[in-house]
C-alpha cells in the first residue's frame, strides 16, 4: 500500500514537473505578440465578450474576436486594442442597446483608463 502511493505521488510530480516546464514555453510562443492582460481580460470578460468572442456577433467577430487573439501579428492586435481604446473612450461600446439593457456593464473611468494603458503598452514601436 505504502509502495502504491509512493509511486502515486512520483507520477503526480512528474505530471505537475511536467506543466511547470511547459508553461515557459508557452509563455514564451505569446510573447512574440502579447497575450491580454488580466486586468484587461477581466473586463473584456464582463463587457465585451457576449458579442467579442466566439459565438458572439458576427459583425463585431469581424472587427475584434478575442477567441483569436493568440493569432493575430502584434500589429493587428496594437490596432485592435487602440481601435477598443477608441470605441470605450468615446462611449460607442458596449453598443448603447445593450448597456441600456446592462448598465453594470457600462465602462467606468477606472476600466476604460485599464484598456487604454494596456492599449498604449503593446502599441509596436516603428523603427
Ligand atoms: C452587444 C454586443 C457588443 C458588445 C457587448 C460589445 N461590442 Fe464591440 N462591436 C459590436 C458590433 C455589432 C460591432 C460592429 C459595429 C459596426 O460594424 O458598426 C462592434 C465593433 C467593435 C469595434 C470595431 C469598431 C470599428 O469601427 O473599428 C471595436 C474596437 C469594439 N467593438 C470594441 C468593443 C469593446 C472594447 C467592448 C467591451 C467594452 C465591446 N466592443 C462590446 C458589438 C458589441
């Protein structure tokens, strides 16, 4: 009995040596072009992603789907976030439909000022 959860734990450890050793990697594939922040997602989560992500609305999947993020260049997804900045800053998203039907999912300063500094962060410098 002894010997069975020894071998368990060695196996346990293995897996979890294992997923330790992968995630750097992975890390490291998304930094080329950078993965949404947390805080960023967070929001995005509550106000952006009914329509933003997969299922979501075909019209704005055509403009910003953050179900495809990890596959947009680093350009596309500076323009993409500038683009979001943009939208939240002038009040144009969420659509006014549904934050009329959703006013806890209306932006607050806090929020929008969130998007907009992780935004201006993964904008590509120009050589
Ligand atoms: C209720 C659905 C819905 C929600 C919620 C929503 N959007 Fe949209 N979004 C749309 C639609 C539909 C379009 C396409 C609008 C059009 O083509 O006129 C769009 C377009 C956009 C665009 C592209 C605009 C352009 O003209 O380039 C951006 C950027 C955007 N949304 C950002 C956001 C952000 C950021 C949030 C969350 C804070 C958000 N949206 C929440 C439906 C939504």
């Amino acid at each position: 009995m002894k010997k069975f959860t020894l071998i368990t734990v060695a196996i346990a450890s293995i897996i979890s040596l294992t997923a330790l050793m992968n995630n750097p990697v992975s890390a490291q594939t998304v930094q080329r072009t950078k993965p949404i922040s947390d805080d960023v997602l967070m929001i995005a989560k509550k106000s952006c992603i009914k329509c933003h992500a997969e299922p979501g609305k075909k019209m704005a999947l055509s403009h910003v789907n953050l179900s495809k993020w990890d596959t947009y260049t680093a350009e596309k997804q500076a323009a993409k976030a500038s683009a979001m900045c943009n939208m939240i800053t002038k009040g144009k998203m969420p659509p006014k439909e549904f934050k009329e039907k959703n006013p806890d999912f209306v932006l607050t300063k806090d929020e929008i000022k969130i998007i907009c500094d992780w935004s201006a962060s993964i904008q590509v410098t120009k050589k």
